[in-house]
C-alpha cells in the first residue's frame, strides 16, 4: 500500500465527527488540494475514552459512505508499540510505530559495531542535493548516532515484522518525535540507515523538530530555526530514498499537536519547493471543536462543569501530557469566574484565535488534554454533541479546512 503525497491525520475523541471532518477535505478538493485523509486514534486515547480500535474504523467508513467518498483514505495505529499493536490490526491500515522510549538506551555493543562499519563510507564531507554546506560525519557521530537511535530502529523492525506477518498491505509511519532532543538532519540520515538495514519500507517518518509543539496552541521557536531544519530534512529524505531503497513516497510527517499555525506557511512553502510529499496530524482540536460548537449552542452548563472538573483534577490530567504542555496555573481562570461567563465569553477563550484579547492559551491547553471528564460524563456528553450535531460539526469542518488544510497545503 503506498501512501498518497498528501494526507492529514485527523483524530475524533469521541467518534461522533467523521463527516465534519470529511467535509473538510472533500472542500479542500473542490479547491484543488489533492488531499486524502486518516483517522488516527492512540491506544491512550482509546483507554480513556473506553473506545475499540474498530470504532475508527467504523467511523471512517460510514463518513466515506455518507458523502460519496471515492478517493483512498486510511485509519491509522497512532503511536503503537509491540505491547499494544495486535488489538489495532483487524481495523487499521496505517501504523505509526513509536519507539522514543527505547531512544538513547543503547544496542548491543557488537551491533553498535557493525553498524558503524557498514556506514564508514559515509565519513567526511557528506554531500546532499539541497543543502548548501555538505554534512560533517565523523566516525564518532556513527557510534554516537548508534549508540543513541539504533536500538530504537531495531524496535521499530520488530513491531513492523510483528504487523507484516499478520497482515499484508499497509502504511508504516516511524515516530521519534517524542523524544528529549530534536534530531539533526545527519541524524535523520543516519536514522534513515538504520531502517533500511531493519528493512523496515518507512514511507512517513515523524522526527522531532527544533522549538515547543506543545498540545493545541501555536509553536513555540526560532522560525528560521525551524524553516533550516525542515527544508534540510526534505533533502536528507530525497537522498536516503535512492541512497537505501527506501520506497519512493518517503515523507515527513509533522505530529504537530495541533494549531501550530506560525510554521505551516514555512511547510507550505518547502514542501512546494522540494516537490514533496507531506503527512500532518492535527488530531486533538476536534475535540475543543466540539466545546466551542457546545457553548455557542449554549449547552454553557455542561461545557462549564466539564472546565471546572478539569481544573480541580489539573495534576492528574497535565501529568501524561507535561512534555507537551506549559500552563501557567495563575492564569487559569477558576471555575468561579467561568461560571459568570456567557457562552460567547466560553467560546472565544478556547477557540485559538489569537487576535481575540479573550482567547487564553493556558485554558484551551488544559481543556485539551481534559477530554477525559467528557468520557466520564457518558451520554450526558454524547447525547449534547448529537442534540447540536450542526453547529458542532460546522466548527469542526471550519476549524480543520481554514485554519489547517488551506494554509498548509493550499
């Protein structure tokens, strides 16, 4: 199965928003945008919300029939591993293998070894189509890259052998965005080695980017910074497809957390230059879609009670998030002051909007990460979203089409 050369991740918490989400992209291609779609949910997700991966499934093939949908459109494994994968197989046909735990633990020592000898070639002056200073490699960046990713990259060969022996056509996305550090582009090449030497066909790979991609809000970072790396790391893909046989639709895939709105005219505009391909997942706003469509359809009592449960359980729902997030408590509003707000005030400090004096990131990073309290409140919840389906999914559509797919890949 080859991946398409444009395609958006898109996650629904509560699998209620595949049309609206559809709706998105089928206007995206009535403007020319040759994009196709994934539905994407994580074991975590699923775990907390209560879910099954086959929900996903079912989600994505009732929107394709509901709208006519006659383009390819994939549901992914989002952020499996060897422990968690076998429950995804029957329903997906995209696996994202994350293996960012097992980075920076160390190979075996001959294996460290080998991989060292096998790329010494490599050594000096690395020169690469597209950027203008040739890669220094040292026989020190081999082991230390070794020492660092190799591990990693074995595991990401167990977990697609694992899949491939069970099933026969699919996508592999390798994930090492979550890590500490922001890899190099030698280091991505190096990366990139390592997988064909696993003989893993990667066709997306997720690397960690310079600058905060924290959960719902806008990047925090150098742009230039940022615009360097990306536009290095399209080349370094470009190369490592001939240089290893890697399959030819290779492409970054920017895990971005959602709304990082001050870098996509810098994807735009690489992406267009380098003639290549681009995976984007923007999964968790449409659950805040969903908050903002329930407080304009003035469902305020339950959007409020939502908010005030997630401030008084704020460690327990920041914790698994805390590397993707930076709330500054003391400017929360508490649960007092949002009851006296109308459902106007509600709806525009969540929606990221940034000219807007009432938006405030640290309440939509809190509410972001809160959809748990909305998977306690069962049906209560989930009757509001099909009571206000309209104005909910209108948002959604909006949110996903304006603000992501038009200036992404517009």
């Amino acid at each position: 199965m080859i991946i398409e050369t444009y395609s958006i991740g898109m996650g629904d918490r509560f699998a209620h928003q595949g049309q609206a989400q559809l709706k998105a992209v089928v206007e995206g291609r009535k403007l020319g945008l040759e994009l196709v779609p994934v539905w994407n949910k994580s074991n975590r997700e699923h775990n907390i919300v209560g879910s099954e991966p086959q929900s996903v499934r079912e989600e994505a093939d009732a929107a394709v029939k509901a709208l006519g949908w006659d383009a390819p459109y994939h549901v992914d494994a989002d952020h499996i591993g060897l422990g968690t994968v076998d429950r995804f197989l029957d329903a997906s046909d995209f696996f994202t293998l994350d293996v960012a735990d097992f980075v920076a633990k160390p190979a075996a020592p001959e294996a460290i070894e080998a991989f060292v000898e096998a790329n010494r070639r490599y050594i000096g002056k690395l020169a690469i189509e597209g950027i203008a200073t040739p890669l220094e490699v040292t026989e020190e960046l081999l082991r230390a890259s070794a020492t660092k990713f190799l591990l990693a990259m074995q595991e990401a060969g167990r977990i697609y052998r694992h899949i491939a022996e069970r099933k026969s056509d699919f996508i592999t996305e390798v994930s090492v965005d979550e890590t500490d550090t922001p890899q190099t582009p030698v280091e991505l090449f190096l990366i990139l080695a390592m997988l064909a030497q696993e003989k893993v066909p990667v066709q997306t790979i997720a690397p960690k980017f310079t600058g905060r991609f924290n959960k719902g809000v806008d990047y925090v970072g150098d742009l230039a910074q940022f615009e360097k790396e990306f536009d290095e790391d399209l080349a370094v893909l470009r190369f490592a497809v001939r240089e290893f046989g890697l399959p030819a639709s290779l492409k970054l895939s920017v895990h971005s957390g959602s709304d990082k709105f001050s870098i996509y005219p810098i994807i735009n505009r690489l992406i267009k230059k380098h003639q290549a391909g681009l995976h984007v997942k923007t999964a968790g706003t449409t659950w805040l879609e969903e908050l903002i469509g329930l407080a304009e359809a003035g469902e305020g009592e339950l959007v409020k009670t939502i908010y005030a449960r997630a401030h008084a359980r704020y460690d327990e729902l920041a914790a698994p998030y805390a590397t993707v997030i930076d709330i500054d408590a003391s400017k929360l509003p508490t649960p007092e002051e949002v009851n006296g707000w109308s459902c106007a005030d509600f709806a525009n400090a969540l929606r990221h909007v940034q000219s807007n004096p009432a938006y405030n990131l640290h309440f939509r990073q809190l509410l972001h990460v809160a959809f748990k309290v909305a998977a306690e409140l069962g049906q209560r919840y989930t009757d509001a979203l099909k009571k206000n389906a309209e104005i909910v999914g209108r948002n959604v559509t909006e949110n996903l089409l304006e603000r992501h797919i038009k200036p992404i890949f517009g």
